[in-house]
C-alpha cells in the first residue's frame, strides 16, 4: 500500500518547463540552465509515459539510388538574388523561415516574391497575420506587386489558415508572420513555445503533403535572435537572416541553415520608395565617387559569403576639448578600431592619436566585420591624424596583430580581380596573394611599417594650416 501511494504521489507531482527551449524539471527555476533565459520556466502537468507499437508504413523504404530526384528540382522565385541564397530557388515541399529587424522590409521582399512567383500554373497564398488585407492591397499597388494568380488574406487562427490552403490548394505561401497564428486547442499566447510548435508542425505537414513551398516571417528578439522557441529553426528546412541599417538603403539576406544549398551565399537588395530590387553589383553603394583624394579614406574589398564588395572606410581626428577624447564609429566594431589604435601608436610611432576625438565609419550602410579590414582601417587613421590622402585606386586587405605584423587573409585573389574589375590599379596585400590580375600593381607589406610608406611625405597640421594662409 506504501509503495502505491509513493507512485501515485510521484506521478501527481508537477513538472516545470522553460516556455523557450523546452527544457523540463522537477522543481522551479528562475533561470533556465540549458538556453539561459530568465523567467521562462513555468509549471505544467506531469506528462504520461506512453509507448508506440509499430504500424503501418505510408511508402516503402527504396535503395537512394533508385529514389526520384526529380521532385526537388527548385524552381524560381522571379528575384536572382534570393535565388542566389536559397541556392537556385525554392523546392517544392520546403518550408523558409526569413527573419530581421521590424522596419527592414521583410514584408515587401516577400509581397514582391509572392506576385513573381504566382503564374496560371502556380498559385500563390498570402496570409498576414499583422496587418489587414487592405494595408496590403496598399504595398502591393505602391510596389507593383499586382498579380491575377496571387491571393490575399488576413487570418490569425491556424483552422482557418489551413482552410485557405485547402480552398486555394497553392503552389507557393507566405505567411507573415507566424507567431502570430494561434491554435484555440492549444494553450498558450501566440508565440509561445506551445504554440510555434503547433502552428509550424502543421504547416510542415501541409507542405509536404502538397509539395507546397512555405515562406515564414519570423520575428527577431533585441538581441538579433529569432524570437521564440529554438525547436522552429530545427523544424523549418531554410533559415535566412535579413539584415540591413531602416536608416540605409542596403538590405542582405544571409543564409544560416539551408539543407538544399550553401549557407555562405549573400543577397543584396536596395530598398527604396517604390519597392525592394536586387543588386547585381552592389559595390558602387560603398563607394564615394570624388575628383580628388581626401585624407582619412581607404578603401578595402571584403567578402560577404562567396561575394566580393568593395567598401570605404573613412577617419576624421579633431582636438578634444573633454579629458577623455571620444572614440566613435559607424558600421566598424569599436573593439577592433580601438586595436588599430593601439598598433599605430606602439609599432607605427603615430604619437597624434591618443589625445584626439576620433571619429570611423564605413559609407552606404555597410557593417565590417572580418579582419580582412584591419589594414585599411589602420591606413584610415593614419591618414586622418597626418592630414595627408592615401594614392588614388589604392585598396588594402589584410589583418593586422598586435605585434604589427600584416596577417593572410581568405579569398585574396577574389577580392583583388574584384577591385580591378571596378578600376582599382594599386593593391596593399600581405605576403603570396597568388595570381595577380593583368595591370594592376600590387605590394606585399610584412607589417605597419611597410604598409605607412605608401603615404607620402607627412607632414604637421600645423605646417599644413601655414602653407594655406601663404
């Protein structure tokens, strides 16, 4: 009798379980040990032990030689550069979560894809949950995105989603967004974990079922997370990030899981009054097209996936008038300027710095990131504080350490056929960049001290500012 009100006690004993990863325990947490979040974790039924038996199979297991291919041939989304990212386009039957920022345009890329891609063959459903149909209707005449074949709907309960798909049996839908779709049969606010688990579990199915391609609008946390539980980006086949300053006209949509393609495969799109457009060439948005050389400006060509770009960084150095100069940038990471300091300084003997506000910045909107731009930031500054202009069709790629000492980087060869393509003629590199194209001149620098000789004769802002008044 003991033992069974011991197992009846353990079974009635509540369970908790973090709304965010899913993990469960015996007792309450404030914070979640396995995805960190605090406050997630609330109390929920013990859940029944239960056993499957085996059943019956839906298709037969086949050697994969003899498995039909042909079924995933991806088709065309009607815009080349999400087509570049998804990997030649979507395959039918293959749920994409795109992700971004509030404001980016994630909205109007897919309003415009969803009317490319609709055709008398290939219906397509729009379903918003976030706006009204109307709202829509507006985007789609100020963007162009009119089609006979596209389908438009405002729903937030998920019965009645999978009732659209139903009547309008598409080709292709795009949902936006989907933490805000809701199953009344499941408990929870829309978005939570119980929820996003429901409404993508049943979307996949309906897509692989009809060999229907999803596009999912996901919404992303302060942090530039996908919000919600992390069970979504394992259950979905895509993921794409689209990233982009809402101040700029740059939008890149990046792709982090793609089970049909690359991952490491960039879209670049320009957003403007009348829409969203791919860029072929996006470099000429990163570039300031002036008649004569300015100091403080050195261009450097970094790689965004598999693709080249040609960026400008730029440096401005003025007197503080406060104790601690102030440090500044834009699009650059604060640590790896403030590195680049410290090696002009130490190793290159550029004493100007330390008690100057320095302000850096890189034009159109552009974020970088990678090492590769160690050197012409460091070039920047150095021209800033001497007041004198690095040559003209001068581009730098390199990393710099501490020790100042020009590192290798990746895809060197990459980058400078992309620099002379855009007319560059001069090129710092460090050591064995490979083939070289055809006219242009390239320099290998071992450290700063090799890298500072390509500016000219430096001179004071003080001699500057009297040969100006003679």
């Amino acid at each position: 009798m003991a033992a069974r009100t011991s197992r009846s006690s353990a079974k009635d004993r509540p369970s908790y379980r973090c709304t965010e990863c899913g993990w469960t325990t015996a007792k309450w947490l404030g914070r979640c040990p396995e995805c960190q979040a605090w406050g997630t974790v609330e109390e929920m039924g013990a859940a029944a032990v239960r056993t499957t038996a085996p059943g019956r199979v839906s298709t037969a297991a086949l050697p994969i030689a003899q498995v039909d291919g042909r079924t995933a041939t991806a088709r065309s989304t009607g815009v080349d550069e999400l087509d570049r990212v998804l990997g030649g386009g979507l395959v039918p039957g293959a749920v994409v979560l795109l992700a971004g920022e509030p404001g980016v345009g994630k909205s109007t890329l897919l309003l415009d894809v969803a009317a490319k891609a609709s055709g008398p063959s290939h219906r397509t459903l729009y379903l918003t949950g976030e706006e009204s149909a109307s709202q829509v209707r507006l985007r789609a005449d100020r963007i162009g995105a009119l089609s006979d074949h596209l389908y438009l709907a405002a729903e937030t309960d998920l019965s009645a989603v999978l009732g659209h798909i139903e009547a309008v049996n598409p080709s292709l839908l795009v949902l936006d967004s989907v933490q805000t779709v809701a199953s009344p049969e499941i408990d929870g606010a829309p978005g939570g974990m119980a929820q996003v688990r429901e409404v993508a579990g049943a979307l996949i199915r309906a897509s692989k079922e009809r060999g229907m391609s999803t596009l999912l609008v996901g919404h992303v946390t302060k942090d530039g997370a996908i919000a919600g539980p992390r069970l979504l980006e394992h259950l979905v086949d895509v993921v794409l990030g689209f990233e982009g300053d809402r101040h700029a006209r740059l939008r890149l949509v990046r792709g982090v899981k793609n089970r049909y393609g690359a991952t490491d495969e960039v879209g670049c799109f320009e957003l403007h009054d009348e829409g969203i457009t791919g860029l072929a060439d996006p470099s000429g948005l990163f570039l300031t097209r002036r008649a004569e050389a300015v100091p403080g400006t050195c261009l450097t060509v970094t790689l965004e996936g598999k693709r080249p770009l040609v960026a400008e960084v730029q440096a401005l150095t003025v007197d503080s008038q406060i104790p601690s100069p102030r440090r500044t940038t834009s699009g650059l990471e604060t640590s790896r300027v403030s590195m680049m300091l410290a090696v002009l300084e130490q190793r290159g003997r550029i004493t100007a710095l330390g008690k100057r506000d320095i302000y850096s910045a890189t034009v159109g909107g552009v974020k970088l990131t990678e090492p590769a731009a160690d050197l012409a930031v460091a070039l920047a500054l150095a021209s800033a504080a001497s007041d004198v202009p690095l040559p003209k069709n001068l581009v730098a790629i390199g990393e710099v350490g501490l020790a100042g000492e020009v590192r290798r980087v990746t895809g060197v060869q990459r980058r400078l056929a992309e620099a002379h393509r855009l007319g560059f003629t001069h090129a710092l590199v460090p050591a064995d960049p490979g083939k070289v194209p055809a006219g242009m001149k390239v320099t290998e620098v071992a450290d700063m001290g090799d890298a500072l000789r390509v500016l000219p004769r430096r001179r004071s802002r003080e001699t500057a500012r009297e040969t100006a008044r003679e």
